[in-house]
C-alpha cells in the first residue's frame, strides 16, 4: 500500500460526465472485493445510507459506505466510513488523489471525519479512493466512490471552516475587496483596497456582485479559525508568547498596500522579509486549518462588517484583556446572536499572560460612548490585529475599507 503523507490541501475532481451516473437518491449494490459501484447520495443529515458490509474474507478487503454530497453542512465535519477485514491494520483514504489520511481498522470498520472546506474551488464530483493490506502487506484491490462538490466558492475567496455557536462553513474574500481596470469589485491581489465607502455602500457593493458583506458572527468565526492554527503564532505554538501576526500595521510606510500575486511574498511592501515558512509580526498572511491562506486580515485597511451597536460598550481594552463576565452579561448586535464582549470580539482563549507592548497581536478594541458600525481588523498605523475592533459612528475613510462573504 502507497505510504501515507501528511495532509495536503491542493485536490484534484474527476470531471461530472465522465461515466453515467446512478441517479441521485438511488440505492446500489454493496461494494465489491473489485471497489464496487459508487452512488452520489442526496440523503439528508441523519438519514440512513448504504453501509459497506463487514466480512473476513481469506484475502483482504476494504470497502467504502456511500458518500453523502459535500454542503456547508457537513463540509467541515465530512465523515467516511467503510467495512474492512485486517483488525489493527490501517486503512488509508485519498481523497482527489493528494488528501490523504488514514484510520485503523477496529471490529471490521473504519471511519474518518475530515475538514474538506479546502475543496471549496473544485467543482464536480470528488473522488475517494481507500486501500487495506494484512500484516504481511498482501493489499486489498481498491474500493472507490465519488461524492458531489456542493460547497463551491466564488473566484478569490476561500473556504472558512464552521464554528459551534456562530456560522457553519462560508466563503470568504481572500483579499480586501478592490475595484478591477473595469470598476468591477473584485477579491484580487492587484491594487490597493477600495475604501473612502459608508457600511450601507460597502454593503451595496457586495450585493451588487452577488455576495453579502462580512458579519461580525462570521468574523468571528474566521478569527477563531485562524487563533487556532499554528502557523499565525510567533514560535509555530497556539498562545505562544510572540502572540499572532499583524500585518502591515507600523506605519512604514503610511499607507495602504497592494498584496502579493505571490501568497509565498507574505511581507509584500512591508519592507520585512517573510514567507510561507517564516514568521514575522508584519506577515500579511493567516493560514486557515484546512491550508487556505487570507490576506490583511490584520492592518493594512479597517474592514466594515454589517452590523452596528448603538450605546456604550464600555472602556476600549487590548482584546486580550476581555474576560468572559461572572456572571454573564450579554448583548445582541442587529446581525449576530447575544454574546458576551468576548463572544462578540474576543478570542476563545484566555491569554493571561499577555501584555505591554503587543499584548499578543490580537488587536486592541476601541468603544465609541455612543456606540456605531463595527469594523474589525485594524490599519496599517494602529494596534491591529485578527480580533481588533472598531465600534463608531464612521463615515467614508481613506483607511476603512471592506471584505464579502458568500454563502454556497
């Protein structure tokens, strides 16, 4: 059996049409020793599916259940499962021939739930291959299935994985959205991002290219998302003592920035050295778990969101200082559930050593008496951050700019 690699997030599809297909809702037969046939299942969450027989065959044998489609549902918490006859023995799974991971075969099955929202590019239908040896590495013949691709992402934006209380899994602009040579809002690297824009108009915008801006919830779950993966901290370690990356957020220059056609170009006019490997504070990159990569969530331009909260939030505080109340006190804003300020804004760590100067890179939080539209992010001459915030009445600013969202 091929050896198994770390998980790598660049997937390839087998083309819709490239065989006949049984027909969506369809039964079919129970997989063979050859692979078996496949079924695209269209069953809704909880709904029973086929399941790969257990048996001991003399030979070794791996067979997988029906798949069921890939939707924002189930994208992040994809599971696949299957019937096998070496007990203890692995069974390696490739998914779109290059995402591979591999569970042991225990009582004549084997299952696996997998982040699958870096497919979110590939349209079509996904193929998922598995594979089986005994301890003597006689290997079974391959069990094969393909399941749709439903969670598909506009051209420049990527997949965030969901998170429990907030959105499920969406799309997101890679970039800070700009307008293209033709005056065409666009997420792309070329350009500086386009601001000097009110909330109404920065959400007119995104409607008008069929997406919706940013919420406060899905920020959040972006922020999250990229809080707890590795590569954002100054020593490779969640809660790390160097804190997250800031983006371009010095000053130096005083100014807005392009980004990069070059995702490995993370420090892009910044006038740091930095890549995909090596970390710097004013890396203008974040890495998602699922390998996607986003650009100025942190610096560079304020980032309107929908939602607006009229009245006093309290003191600013740098985001690290926000604890969760004893007891609990909520607020709503007019897009996002009732959470507490940490909820709303906070990471879900508590980062308690943190403190002067960076206070961990999450950003600072600034509260207007008044309250008024909410902005996250930070700009390239404050206390940025993935977490920082902005609540304010806010006009059209050179620095306050805006990213979409899209729900597949």
């Amino acid at each position: 059996m091929r050896a198994m690699t770390k998980l790598v997030l660049t997937m390839t599809l087998v083309a819709c049409g490239a065989e006949s297909e049984p027909e969506v809702g369809t039964t079919a037969p129970p997989p063979s020793p050859d692979g078996g046939p496949e079924m695209v299942s269209d069953a809704p969450e909880g709904a029973t599916v086929e399941v790969a027989p257990t048996k001991a065959p003399s030979t070794p044998w791996v067979g997988l259940d029906a798949l069921p489609a890939i939707t924002p549902v189930r994208v992040a918490s994809y599971v696949i499962a299957g019937g096998c006859s070496e007990e203890g023995e692995p069974v390696a799974v490739t998914i779109g021939n290059t995402l591979q991971a591999e569970a042991s075969c225990e009582d004549g099955r084997f299952a696996l739930t997998l982040d699958l929202t870096g497919l979110s590019h590939l349209p079509g239908l996904v193929a998922f291959v598995a594979e089986h040896a005994d301890a003597a590495g006689e290997e079974a013949p391959i069990a094969w299935r393909r399941a749709e691709n439903r969670f598909l992402c506009p051209e420049g934006f990527v997949g965030v994985p969901g998170l429990y209380g907030y959105e499920q899994s969406f799309c997101i602009a890679k970039f800070e959205m700009k307008l293209d040579d033709s005056s065409a809002l666009a997420s792309t690297p070329e350009g500086k991002p386009y601001t000097n824009v009110t909330a109404p108009e920065a959400r007119l915008a995104c409607a008008g290219a069929g997406y919706t801006l940013v919420t406060n919830d899905e920020w959040q779950t972006l922020a999250r998302q990229l809080e707890r993966t590795a590569d954002n901290w100054a020593e490779g370690v969640v809660g790390s003592a160097g804190g997250m990356n800031v983006g371009h957020s010095d000053a130096m220059p005083l100014g807005l920035l392009a980004a990069s056609e070059d995702d490995l170009d993370a420090c892009a006019g910044t006038g740091q050295s930095c890549d995909g490997d090596t970390w710097s504070p004013q890396r203008r990159t974040h890495r998602l778990p699922n390998g996607e990569l986003v650009w100025d969530v942190a610096g560079n331009a304020w980032e309107l969101t929908v939602d607006r909260y009229e009245g006093d939030l309290g003191p600013s505080v740098f985001i690290a200082q926000l604890m969760e109340q004893t007891p609990p006190v909520e607020i709503a804003f007019n897009a996002s559930a009732w959470r507490t300020l940490k909820g709303h804004f906070g990471p879900s760590g508590a980062y308690l050593s943190f403190g002067p100067p960076t206070w961990g890179g999450l950003g600072y939080a600034m509260f207007a008496p008044e309250g008024g539209d909410i902005a996250r992010g930070g700009f390239y001459a404050g206390m940025s951050g993935v977490f920082a915030a902005m609540v304010s009445p806010m006009g059209a600013h050179p620095a306050i700019g805006f990213r979409c969202a899209h729900h597949p």
